[in-house]
C-alpha cells in the first residue's frame, strides 16, 4: 500500500478535549449545520466528477434536499466496477490508498482520500481519550502512551488506524512488521512485546479481546510453561510477571491481563460488544469503550465518557437513517428519498438503517452501509449531550456477522451445503450467542437417521473453503461457530401453512427469509418440528 505522510499538526502541543470531543456539546441544529455544510463542500467536488453519470443523475445537486429527492439509494454494487478497477479519474478526489474489507469472502475496496483519513484519525484519537476519561473533560491520554494492538493487517482499516497512531508517536507493535506477521502473529507478538515495555491502551475487536485474555490465562497455567512466560529472567518481564502471579494465586484464579497492566482504556468494536462487556471489563480491569465504524465512510459514531450508547459525529458523513420496516422496500429509483429519515427524525425505540453520503471528497452517495442502530433515547441529559444515543444491534442486509470477522452471505452458506454433499431440505441460518460467543445457527430440515457431527464437519470445511475470514474465526478464536439446529422435513411448509391472512399476504407471512430470520421465527420453526411428519422429499 502507499505510505502515508500523515499531517500532525492538527494534534497540536497536547491532545485537547474541546478539539476531538467536542461535538458531544451540539446541539441539533448545530449538528445539522455542520452536516450541511460539509455536505454542499462535497457536492460542489461532485460537479465536477463524472460520478454522477453512473447513477443517472444528470441534474446539478446544490442541496440535501435535492440530494434525497433526485439521487437513488446505493449499494456496493453500484461501485463494484469503479473501484475494482481503481479508476481515479472518475472519482471527485485522488485518493491517497485504498482501505480493504471483505464481505463473504469476496474483498470490497474503498479510496480513501488524503481529508478523510485526517478526519479518521480525529475520529480515532477521540476515541482514545473517550475510553480512558473518568468524566467530561478528562484527557488523560498522551501521544507516547504505549498501545496493544489486535487488530487486521493494513490495509484494512483498523490495520490504517494502528498505522496512523504509530506515525502520531504512540507505541505499539511497528506497523510494518505488524502487516507482516498477519493478525494472530501480531497479536501475539504485540502481547510479548507489552509484556517487556508495559501496555497503556488496547484496540482490538470485543471478541479477540476476551481471546487474548484467556490465551494469557491459559498460558498462565500452562505446567509446560507456555510461550509467553519463557525467559523471565528478563528483568523487564520478571517483576510484572511476579506480581501478577501472586495476585491470582491470592485470588485463586489464573492470571488475567489486568494482572499485568494498569490500562486506561481498551478500545473494543462488534455487534457481540453488549454480550461481552462484563466479562471485558473483568479481565482486563476498565470499562470497554466502543464505537462504529464502515470501511466505507470510517468512524461513524462514539460513546461518551460514560461508555453508554452512542453519538453520531457529525464531521464523518452526512447521515440518513432508513427505518427497519423500509428496509426491504427500498427501491433504488431515482426521484423517490426512500423513506429516509435525518437525525432530528428519530424515535425512541426504534431501529433504523444507516445511510450515508460521503465527505472529504470520498465517492459514496446515500450508501447502504447495513448497520441496524436503535434510539435509546433522544438526548442524554444527565450528562448533557442533546443528541439521539443509539446502540448498533446488528445487519439489514441479510449479512452474518460473527465476531466482527466475517460476514456471510446466503450464496455462501448454498456453496457451502452442495459442496458438503449432505441432504437436506430448506434451511435458515442466523447468528446467535454461545455463552459469550458469537455463533452461525443453522436451522435445516435433515433426513431421519443423518449424522449430524458428519454434517457439521462438512459443512464447516465448505465455509472455511469459501471464506477465508470465517475460517479466521476458528483458526484465531478457537471455535467452530458452526452449529446445527435439525428441523423435521416439512417444517417451513408448517410454518407458512400457519401464517395469519390470505393470499399474497399470507405467502409473505409465512416466507423465512435464509440469513437473519427473528429469534421468534426460529423458535417457532423448532417448535412446529415436533408435530411435522418425515413424510417429504428432499432437495440435494
């Protein structure tokens, strides 16, 4: 990838709570007068770009409100063919490299411009400083701070932001050598390393920080003296590997990575966040603060500092959100805003598509960035941030995602169950929990009498063949998150045989959808399997 000569003068002598974390002061009229401005910056760039033309938008857009009415709704697909080629020329900026990502095993690519990554890098440091303040205003963070890194290689984008932290002097494992190890090498290497310098801050997905919590533990009690305790003759290593032994023999447990460090903060992201917070904080000794994020528009919204929900920022994109109940109405047409809603447009409780327009010069129009949020309230007045607080609870777009690794589609899971060879009959997949990890649920109808241990075993080699991500998932977590939920022959035509109404809305009533049926539908499906009769055919 190209080096980046990131600018730091934007970070000035100290890091400054007003600069990064100010936002959460707005109030939303100045939230929407930042958005529109930053908006009509970008669609004076687009004037100019032949990005336009692509989406059949012949009329110059000067406004938000043309922006809704006169541009469609977009998708990945609608890039697919310019930016897989890398096309510079019909972008409204040249980027400065191009972040990567992968969604069913299939890479996406996303230009990121020289502004925007300036403005991804604020977004991170706000963040930072965010994870480890006690309160309003507390910075207590620094530029030489030592960081453990867990994260993907660059140039995803969390690999981009390990790169940028380093170039702004905060310590951590070298980025160069950290693309080059790969994420479970660096991972344990970045361990190793803290182990001898210390360790102030992590950044790592929530799932691979409870992961690397229990490989410390279960090094910790290793009898053949695992990898991570060796050389402790080191005086580095010896005093704090000492102390932290002592404290979990005193405590009767193994040792934990709070036994190690005294971090002040621990940057965490993923839908499975919320499930395991607590046993989060309880390894590594603070409270996990989190945010989200699209490789596509960056770093989108922030917790405060009290680690609760979450604010939009409004210097990352100009933000729609599409209610869920639309979300599979959008037509994509142009002239038609689709239902969208803006932020003073959001109501309590419910949940909501995010949709955004890119800034800084970036080429996505109203992008479908799939990440379901929901209002949990409108302001946070206790602690005096008047914007709506919201919580990421999953994917609109039939996307599985398993532990912020890998997100499966429905033609993957096919690909998977005909090469497998199994028979079966309909099927329907989702995630769920395991205790505290994220699991691929698969309900399917199976003949009497099948193997289901065979079954999951090839099913789960046909994913791992297919996707390179899900087979990370095993390989760096050490689970197989696949699991069968066997179904009756018959079960889904029970299930649309008892949907309520008649005709056509009885048809749509009674479809399950293949990928992110609701819990209840896959409660019922088991529940009708224990009256269906084997009575059916099946489909290879």
């Amino acid at each position: 990838m190209t080096e980046l000569d990131l600018p730091t003068d934007y970070v000035g002598d100290h890091l400054d709570w007003q600069r990064y974390c100010g936002f959460l002061d707005l109030s939303m009229d100045e939230f929407k007068t930042v958005q529109e401005a930053l908006l009509r910056e970008q669609l004076d760039l687009l004037r100019s770009s032949p990005l336009w033309r692509s989406f059949h938008v012949d009329t110059q857009i000067g406004s938000s409100a043309e922006l809704r009415s006169l541009c469609p709704i977009t998708t990945y697909r609608d890039y697919e063919q310019i930016l897989g080629d890398k096309d510079e020329s019909i972008l409204p900026e040249a980027p400065v490299f191009w972040a990567y990502t992968t969604s069913s095993g299939r890479s996406r690519e996303a230009p990121i411009t020289r502004r925007a990554y300036i403005a991804l890098m604020r977004n991170t440091l706000a963040a930072l400083i965010l994870a480890s303040a006690g309160r309003k205003g507390d910075v207590n963070i620094s530029t030489s701070d030592r960081i453990l890194y867990a994260v993907a290689p660059a140039p995803f984008l969390t690999g981009l932001l390990a790169r940028g932290l380093e170039g702004l002097g905060f310590r951590g494992l070298s980025p160069k050598l950290h693309d080059e190890l790969g994420f479970h090498a660096a991972a344990e290497m970045g361990v190793r390393r803290a182990l001898h310098v210390g360790c102030d801050l992590m950044v790592a997905p929530a799932a691979v920080a409870l992961t690397v919590a229990q490989r410390i533990s279960a090094m910790s009690i290793d009898s053949g003296g695992g990898s991570i305790w060796r050389r402790l003759a080191d005086p580095r290593l010896l005093f704090r590997v000492a102390k932290a032994r002592v404290i979990s023999r005193l405590e009767e447990r193994p040792v934990l990575p709070r036994d190690l460090w005294n971090l002040k903060g621990l940057v965490g992201w993923g839908i499975d966040m919320p499930l395991l917070r607590e046993r989060i904080r309880g390894d590594w000794g603070v409270e996990p603060y989190e945010f989200m994020a699209c490789t596509e528009a960056g770093i989108l919204a922030l917790q405060g500092w009290t680690k609760r929900a979450m604010s939009f920022v409004p210097t990352s994109a100009y933000f729609e959100f599409l209610p869920e109940r639309e979300v599979g109405r959008v037509s994509g047409e142009q002239g038609v805003e689709n239902g969208t809603v803006l932020l003073d447009g959001l109501r309590v409780g419910e949940r909501y598509e995010v949709i955004v327009t890119s800034f800084y010069g970036m080429p996505f129009l109203r992008y479908r960035t799939g990440l379901l949020v929901r209002v949990v309230a409108l302001a946070d007045e206790r602690e005096g941030i008047h914007l709506p607080q919201v919580e990421l609870v999953g994917r609109s777009d039939g996307l599985i995602d398993l532990a912020g690794f890998t997100r499966l589609d429905e033609r993957t899971i096919w690909d998977a169950l005909i090469a497998a060879g199994v028979e079966h009959g309909n099927w329907t997949a989702r995630r769920e929990n395991r205790g505290e990890q994220s699991i691929l649920a698969l309900y399917i109808e199976i003949p009497d009498g099948a193997n289901l241990e065979q079954m999951k075993g090839l099913i789960h080699q046909g994913l791992k063949e297919r996707d390179t991500d899900y087979r990370d998932v095993e390989e760096l977590l050490g689970i197989n998150p696949l699991e069968i939920r066997p179904l009756v022959p018959g079960t889904f035509e029970a299930y649309g045989q008892a949907a309520k109404g008649t005709g056509i809305e009885r048809d749509i009533a009674g479809r399950v959808s293949k990928t992110n049926a609701p819990q209840e539908v896959a409660d019922r499906l088991v529940e009708l399997s224990r009256f269906v009769t084997r009575e059916h055919h099946f489909l290879r």
